[in-house]
C-alpha cells in the first residue's frame, strides 16, 4: 500500500485514525500507525489487542468479517472468516433437547442446561487467525509478530479491569439467556482467569492472563498456521474430544477463509461497499436504496415523527426479506442481483410509503450484542472496517491456552429444514456489515458496529446522520436511536418521550428502553477522512469510545 496522502491542515502530516470501543486497544492501533504501519496493520494489531482488553466479546476463539480497500489498486477485499460449525454438528444435534424459544431482539432457542449457549458443545471452528493471516499477508507491510507484540505485553502484565467489561458481566439477561457470570463459571480454566480465588475481578483490578500471552506469542513465531495445523491445534482437539465437543482437528486443518468482492451500491452519487454473505451488508445497502427514495433531511426537519415512522418501515422491509432469503450462500440460494437493485428498491418504497401492514416472518437466526469493531484510516488513501465476536462467548477455556471460545451455535436455527438450521460447515447468518463509503473514487467513511440485527439499521442511521443530516461523526454516534424488525418500534428513552404520543398515533407499538444510552441498540463506529486529508471519527459513547489519531 504505498503513500497517496497529502499534508494535514496546518503543515502537520497526520498518519491516521483508529476507532474502536475500548481506548486501550485503539491506542495500540494508533502507535502501530506512527511507527510506520499501514490502516490493515493498525487494524489487526488494535483487534488482537480488543481481544485481550475485552476478552468475551472478541479473541482468537472467535470469527468476523473485515473489509479492506488498497489505495494501491484502487481495490477493496472482503476477507470473511465467519465460524463454522464442525463435522459433528448435525441438524438435530440439539433438537431433542429444546426448551422453547427466546424473544429478545432476534429469535433464540434455549435448549436443555443450555448447550448451544455454553460450554464445550456450543463453540464453532473459530476463523479469527486464518482471516487476520490472510488479509496480512496480502495488505500488511509490517511483519506479522510486530503487530502481537501490544497484545502479548497488555496478557502478560495486565491490565485494570475495564468497568465497561465488568459492566457486560453484571448486566441483567433477558430470559433464557446465561449471564456473563454463569459464562465466566462456564468451565474451570475460564474461572481462574476472571473470577481467581472464587472471587469476579471488579473494575481497577488487575486482569492478568499469562496463559493468553504463551498463546500469542506462539502465533507470533509459528504463524497462524500453528492454530490451525501444528501444537495448539492438537491441544484444542484434544481439549474438545475429552469434552464432547462438535469440531475435530480436521475441521481445524480445514478450515480456510473466504477472500472475495464486497457488495456494492451507491446512494446520492455515493459508493457504498459493504460485507457480502453471511454477513448483512445487502441489508444495509437494500434499506439505503429505500431511503433514497425520499427526501430524509427534509421530512426530519419538517416533521420527525414522520420520519421515523417512514424510516422505521423501511427497515421492516428489509427485515422481511432478510428472514426470507439470506442465509449462507454454500447452503442457501440468495437472489442477491434482485435485493440489491433500484427497482426492487423502488417497488419498496412504494410499500414503505403506503398504510398496509408490513409482515416479517418468524426471524429464524439469532445474533448476540457480544462484539467488537474497528475502523482504521491512513495518511495513504488505505481503509478498513473489522469486526470480531465470540458470539456471547461459551465460558470454555482450553487449559493452558487462556483464551475464550465463542458460542456460534447458539445463533443457529435448532430445527432441520430452515435456511439458518445447523450443518457441518455452515456459518450462521450475521448483522455484521463492514462498510466503506467512497467520495470521489477515494475512501470518505469507514463505519461498523456491534449489536447483533440492530447493526444494519444502526450503521444506516448514523450514515444518515452525517450524509442528510449534516452532523459530525460524534454527533451522529450520539443521536438518539430507534429499530424495527418485528411487531414493536423499539428506541432508546429520549426518544420515546419526545415523539411516543405522534407514534401511537400512527399505529405503533412502541417499546422503549429504560435508558437514554441503551448499547442493547448498537454500537457504531466511524473513520473519516476529509478532502483536505484531515482525521476525524465518532466512537459510540455507549461503549468505551476508543478514538486515536496518529
């Protein structure tokens, strides 16, 4: 990726900017930009560091999406390294055993001393590693040990405990769901990590993870490849065997990610790049080709009521084909031409602006808030949008190993005979979307987010907030949010009282939350570049609002 940029306003040559939840991890990324790494390096380095500041809502026991655009070639890679679920899952696996289903913002299933949510039989071959190694190999220009070298030193002398982790621990559940200290008390090894001495670490105590420090360091030598096919590939199989687990070292030697083209759309003369399947960035293109229908800064201005009632229908359209077609594309036939174009878009709106009910089938996929992000932007024209999750993490910690397995078999359909129903193999569909939007040919905005199917319309709203509205990207992380993809207009609580009685009127069945911050409604994240070259970004103050800018 070699140098495109121009000088920072003031004489100052800027190198970048880094966007991530957690401050700790986007400061890592910041400094890998200063000493000579490109926006790829920054990402990765800033990514295995969340995994460590952070270590249930991303790590090397989880899987992802990223996109990356090489100013180099004027080119942008998506690099998809989603779990999948190993040899011995089969379609019944957990059917005998359900309990019943689970609403919350996506449909769950709880099954007996709930397996698919914890423990040895709910994690998926994890694909973190092999698409970090991939996209490094390809875009990174520092060599590959340099960029763990943060993680290793943050395991290995520890760190205080972020409240924001603790925070994720404590927070009550919805029904059916196991709390962050039933996963922490998952399995022994995972005990002695975050709870030693019988006792969950509190904010401000240290967090010390020697274990995870071996581990990287190890990949840091060996090469992903090591977890995959060498030592620790064979203490993960081993590990899974004792316990009864569903993938096998073949599954890990298997596994590969995908490299392919990003979906792509454009709004107002706009480039729109975004994640293909299983991951939803048809979505978040789909419902902006509805909203281009309509004059948005105008009807928010005029009346914003309005607004979000004409917004929130869009997004029940989407959702109405999401349920209907996407899925993973090794497994489900997707009419992706038809979702992503004008005129189906148009007949959309049609619906979005009419009376009749909008129906959404039975979402038959489930999703976790449990992830992390990370925008990066450089001084040469490089961009990326990543995101990373364990799920809502298993509890299970191989012995010796330190880190946390994800939970991806919880968001799959329990049920043979549904588009998201298990098979060997078989991602899970996601609302991850990694997106970049282009202004001129070069990149403008990098955005992501975290928070399971609320991400789509969450990086569409803040999108919309800078693009119609005008706002910085500060302002536009902080706007009050709302979301619809099913019988209630949910929103965060500032809103609802501004605009609950002119929404009722219109027919809504509203569902407020209990807070004026709710990250339950997504967190987002955005990079920007300007036309003068200067950095900016919002980084969602729900979360820990990480921003760096090297």
């Amino acid at each position: 990726m070699p140098s495109a940029g121009g000088p920072q306003p003031g004489g100052m040559q800027r190198k970048g900017v880094v966007v991530a939840p957690q401050p700790a991890a986007a400061s890592v990324g910041a400094a890998i930009l200063a000493d000579g790494g490109n926006a790829l390096d920054a990402a990765i380095a800033t990514a295995f560091a969340q995994g460590v500041v952070d270590p249930f809502n991303g790590g090397i026991g989880g899987f992802g999406c990223m996109l990356v655009h090489d100013a180099r070639n004027r080119r942008t890679t998506a690099v998809s390294y989603h779990g999948r679920a190993g040899s011995k899952a089969r379609s019944d696996v957990f059917a005998d055993d359900v309990v019943g289903q689970i609403h919350g913002h996506a449909e769950r299933y709880e099954v007996e001393a709930a397996v698919n949510q914890i423990g040895y039989r709910s994690p998926v071959v994890p694909g973190v590693l092999a698409g970090f190694d991939a996209a490094h190999r390809a875009f990174g220009r520092l060599p590959w040990k340099v960029l763990l070298e943060p993680a290793i030193r943050l395991a290995r002398d520890g760190i205080p405990l972020p409240g924001e982790v603790y925070a994720h621990w404590t927070d009550l559940t919805e029904p059916g769901h196991k709390s962050g200290l039933e996963r922490i008390r998952a399995t022994a090894a995972c005990a002695a990590i975050f709870a030693p001495g019988g006792s969950v670490l509190k904010p401000g105590e240290m967090l010390r993870q020697p274990d995870y420090a071996s581990t990287l360091a190890r990949i840091a030598e060996a090469g992903a490849d090591d977890f995959y096919r060498g030592d620790i590939a064979q203490t993960i199989a081993n590990d899974f065997l004792r316990n009864d687990g569903l993938f096998t070292s073949e599954d890990l030697a298997g596994y590969r990610p995908d490299v392919a083209s990003p979906v792509s759309g454009s709004y107002r003369g706009l480039r729109i790049e975004s994640s293909p399947l299983p991951a939803s960035g048809i979505q978040v293109i789909e419902l902006l080709n509805i909203l281009e229908q309509f004059d948005i800064a105008g009807l928010r201005r005029d009346d914003e009521a309005r607004y979000v009632h004409r917004v929130s229908r869009a997004m029940l359209a989407t959702f109405a084909d999401r349920a209907r077609f996407l899925g993973d594309p090794r497994f489900v036939d997707v009419p992706v031409d038809r979702l992503l174009g004008k005129a189906h878009a148009r007949d959309l709106a049609a619906l979005v602006e009419g009376e009749s009910a909008i129906s959404v089938d039975s979402l038959e996929y489930s999703e976790s808030r449990h992830t992390t992000h990370v925008c990066t932007m450089d001084g040469e024209g490089n961009a990326v949008s990543l995101t990373h999750t364990l799920g809502s993490a298993s509890g299970v910690v191989t012995p010796g190993l330190g880190f946390v397995y994800n939970n991806c078999m919880y968001q799959f359909h329990p049920f043979p005979g549904h588009p998201n129903s298990i098979a060997p193999g078989k991602s899970r569909l996601t609302g991850a979307a990694p997106t970049l939007v282009f202004k001129e040919s070069a990149p403008w905005m990098a955005l992501g987010a975290l928070g399971g199917t609320r991400m789509p319309t969450a990086i569409v709203n803040t999108f919309c907030n800078i693009v119609e509205h005008g706002m910085r990207p500060t302002e536009a992380v902080d706007a009050a949010r709302f979301h619809a993809e099913g019988p209630w207009l949910e929103m965060e609580s500032r809103l609802y009282w501004r605009l609950r009685d002119e929404l009722e009127a219109q027919g809504w069945r509203l569902r407020p939350s209990a807070k004026g911050y709710d990250r339950a409604f997504a967190l987002v994240f955005v990079a920007m570049r300007g036309a003068d070259g200067a950095f900016n970004g919002g980084s969602d103050p729900r979360g820990g609002g990480g921003l760096a800018i090297a």
